[in-house]
C-alpha cells in the first residue's frame, strides 16, 4: 500500500469519526437535518473499512501469484535458453534450420575484407 494512499485512508477514517461523534453530540437539536445520521456515518466507515481490508487481502494474493508466475516464467525462460543452445550445437549455429523453431541463425564471423585503397598524396 502506497504511503499517501494510506494516508489518505486513515484521514478519511479520522474524519468519519469525528464527524459522527458531532453528529451524536447535536443531533438532539430540534433544527438539526433528520438526514444526517450517527448510524449512516459510522455505517460509511465501517464499509469502507470493510472494503479495505478486502482490498488489502486482494493485493496481498495478487503478489504472491505475481512472485509464483515471475518464478514460473524465469524457470521456463532458464529451460527455454538451454534447448535453444541444444539446438543450435545439434544443428549448428549458422544452419538456417533453426528458423524453423523460431531461432535466427548466427552470422558469419567476420565479413568481406575491404580492399585497402593507395594513398593518392
């Protein structure tokens, strides 16, 4: 969780409560809103904090199958390295049958040797 998310959060949280508690200290008063309630205040927090800790649990699952697929996918990449390298070395690194299992052949070392041109000065 982010710090400023979670700083957020508990803000929120902060501001809830103190909004209920106001809200119980007044409610009483003969003009006070019948809209606003102590109960639907702390009802809001209580939901959030619910939806929270879903969202806290969801995360924490979400990484630890993140590790379990990053484990997976180095494993196979390790695995997929490997026969790639079998490959090559059984049909050689420059044969251009190893197209054929998606692989680019290696170039040829070295290239044509330039002709060197006499110094016309």
């Amino acid at each position: 969780m982010a710090t400023e998310d979670l700083k957020l959060y508990n803000e929120m949280l902060g501001r809830l409560e103190n909004l209920a508690n106001g809200v119980a200290k007044h409610s009483n008063d003969q003009t006070f809103p019948p809209s606003i309630t102590e109960t639907k205040i702390r009802l809001d927090k209580t939901n959030l904090m619910q939806k929270r800790k879903d969202y806290d649990d969801a995360d924490r699952i979400a990484k630890s199958k993140f590790a379990e697929y990053n484990s997976l996918f180095n494993e196979i990449d390790n695995n997929f390295s490997g026969i790639s390298g079998m490959l090559y070395n059984f049909h050689g690194k420059q044969n251009p049958l190893v197209e054929d299992y998606g692989l680019m052949p290696y170039k040829k070392p070295g290239g044509p040797k330039k002709k060197k041109e006499a110094n016309p000065e």
